[in-house]
C-alpha cells in the first residue's frame, strides 16, 4: 500500500525529510493513477514531468548538503542518484516511444518504492551522523 514517511527514514535536515514526503507523495499518486488505469491517463505525462524535475531538484540540494558536511556516503550517493537517473530517464523515453500500460506502470511504481526505501534508509540517513558539523 501507499508509501508512509517513518522515523527510520529521518535524515536529522528537517528539509530533505519534506523533500522526501514530497517523493512519496508523487510515488503514491501514480499509485492512485495506475489504480484507475487508464481512465486518467491524461495526467501521467505532467506526473512524470513533474517527478523528473523535483527528483533532480532534491539530488542536487541533498548532494550539496552531503559534501559541505563532509558526509562519508557523498560519492556514493552522487552515483547512485545518477545510476537512478539514467534509469528514468530510459523509462522515460521508451514512454514516449511506446506509452505506458498499466503493467508497466505498477512496475515502475514498485521499483521506484523500493529504490527510494532503501536509499533513504541505506544512504540519505548517514547524514544524521554528520549533522553536528553544520
Ligand atoms: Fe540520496
């Protein structure tokens, strides 16, 4: 079921824990959409849209967070938001080459829960530990 923001997930910068509720609520969303597959179609392309902008957005601000605190997981976590964005960025693309089925879509929704769960949970959560140099 839909994706909750839980104390595990907390990173200790209040505003990167909002940035994150805010990914889970575009993750639930398309939740509701697939649900409904396709009688609300028309509003996948400005979800995804959306989606891909505020994810760049949110690397870039965390990124920015983890090396000025000196964080030991900054590289790690620079390559795996860009591991995450070539991905999306090939969903992308064989959508609008092909379009989406309600398969596909529960798919990606699936891999998009999962990879955001263990990222905050494996990586994005080391910040706390760094927290007290800023
Ligand atoms: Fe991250």
């Amino acid at each position: 079921m839909s994706m909750q923001w839980k104390e595990e997930y907390a990173t200790g910068l209040p505003k990167i824990d909002d940035q994150h509720r805010q990914l889970f609520k575009f993750v639930n969303d398309l939740e509701v959409l697939v649900a409904d597959w396709p009688c609300h179609q028309d509003r996948l392309g400005s979800l995804l849209s959306f989606l891909d902008a505020y994810t760049r957005s949110h690397f870039v601000y965390e990124e920015s967070c983890m090396y000025r605190m000196n964080c030991p997981s900054a590289r790690d976590n620079r390559e795996a938001h860009k591991r995450f964005l070539r991905f999306f960025g090939d969903w992308q693309e064989e959508y609008r080459k092909n379009g989406a089925s309600g398969e596909t879509l529960d798919e990606l929704r699936m891999t998009l829960e999962d990879w955001l769960a263990s990222h905050i949970c494996k990586i994005d959560t080391r910040l706390k530990e760094c927290a007290h140099t800023v």
